[in-house]
C-alpha cells in the first residue's frame, strides 16, 4: 500500500486523474470499477477536460459501479446511474451499453446481486478499482460488520451512513434504508485499487484503515491485504496519519 499526500483537493483530484488516465491509455480496453458520492467529482472532471483535449479515449472502456440504492430507478436524481451519467458518462464517448450500475429497482434483490456479480466475471474481472471511503470506513456500501462479506449483496444502511447521505435528499426521511453493494471480494479481486480521502472527517478512517488491525469493523483495513493498492489524501485527511506515525510527506509505504 502507498499513500500519497495532496495539498488538496484539487490536488487529490489531478492525482487521481493521473492514474485513471495511465491505466485507461495503457489498456484501452480495461474494466473501470467506479464510485460515486462527492470525492471522485473532481476526477471525473478533470478525465473528461482530458478527453474534450483529445488525450483520452473511453470509446471501448467497460466500467463496473460499486453499488446503488435499493428502491431509485436510474432516472432518480438521487440514483448512482443518474450520478454517473451526469458527472462522467454523459461527458465522453463510453458507450452506455459498457456501463453497468446494479439495479435497484429489481424484483429479486439477491437475484440482482447473482446478476451483477456474473457481469463482473464475464468481463475478466476489473482492472482498477477506484473507492471512496466512509467515516466509519464503510467502502462501497460494506459497513462495519462482524464479517467481510465476499459477492455483491444487499445491505441495511447504517444511521451514520444515511445522515452523511441525507444532505443529498429533501429530509433523512427520503434517504433509503437499503442498498446493493459489491463485496469485499469482488473489490479484492480487482488487478489495481486506488482510494481516495478528503477532508478531516476522514482522518480517523484512514489511519485506521491504513494502520490498524485488519477487521471487518473497519471495512476498508482489508487493503492492506491486497497486493496493489494506492491511498491517496488530502492534508486534512491525512492528520492523523501525521501526527501518529514518523511520515511528513512525499509517499508512504505501509
């Protein structure tokens, strides 16, 4: 595991983008996996200034979305299909038949999670897979738990997760209570992970990610495991690894 320290967030951003890019012109074909909420905003925004320049090409790009809420159609405004449209897909020549988003409005909620764990398989399994990461350290939808839960699966939504949620929806009332999540293990499988923090109100999450115990209390500790994983921090985010280990800057390798 390697952490990189941004200034900021436009910083975190250009960063991330880099390595987005990277993999997206050495394989132009591979497997993206995607997330939604406010820290990849600004990646997204800067491939898409790449592609408008000419310098990249999504045309045989396939993505895979780590998760969406139980009960939003894709045309909610709320949906991580909406999301994803509006902030990446809309803006470069992926071809929509190459995204795949879970359903959330499948009948068979399990059945939906066999589904979407068969995409990912039939598509070789994902090359890089970018995350953000939760206060309590939830990636995807996978919250603090007594076990790592392995496939794509249907979660309860902590409190915690639906009031950092809620300022995206009229009230908390709005916020749904269950979402489809890939695994621990799908996103353990994926060739390359690259996480992204920003703000003080992840500090905690990930220091304890990056340096405490390997528990499914702390979802995203599991990195530590894989072979190929990149952290990448802002200054705030980065507090308490500062003040709690000997790195000042630059890089750190866990």
């Amino acid at each position: 595991m390697k952490i990189y320290a941004a200034k900021d967030y436009s910083d975190l951003s250009r960063k991330a983008a880099n390595l987005i890019s990277a993999q997206i012109i050495m394989k132009p074909d591979a497997v993206l996996g995607l997330a939604t909420g406010s820290t990849p905003v600004g990646a997204y925004k800067q491939l898409i200034a790449w592609y408008e320049e000419g310098d990249l090409d999504f045309s045989r790009i396939r993505s895979v979305n780590l998760d969406e809420y139980k009960g939003l159609s894709g045309e909610h405004d709320q949906s991580y299909r909406y999301f994803m449209n509006h902030n990446l897909f809309n803006h470069v020549n992926i071809r929509k038949e190459d995204t795949n988003v879970p359903n959330g409005l499948a009948e068979d909620a399990e059945a939906e999670c066999v589904r979407y764990n068969g995409v990912i398989a039939a598509m070789g399994g994902i090359d890089l897979q970018l995350l953000g990461i939760g206060g309590n350290g939830h990636i995807g939808f996978n919250e603090p738990s007594s076990v790592f839960e392995k496939g794509t699966h249907v979660v309860t939504l902590t409190e915690e997760t639906r009031q950092s949620n809620a300022r995206f929806f009229a009230s908390i009332d709005e916020v749904p209570t269950h979402a489809l999540t890939m695994g621990v293990g799908n996103i353990m499988s994926a060739r390359k992970i690259l996480l992204l923090a920003s703000g003080e109100a992840k500090a905690k999450a990930v220091y304890d990610s990056c340096f405490g115990s390997v528990t499914p209390n702390v979802p995203a500790s599991v990195l530590q495991l894989h072979s190929d994983v990149v952290v990448i921090a802002d200054e705030a985010a980065l507090t308490l690894v500062r003040e709690k280990t000997d790195w000042k800057d630059g890089i750190y390798e866990v």
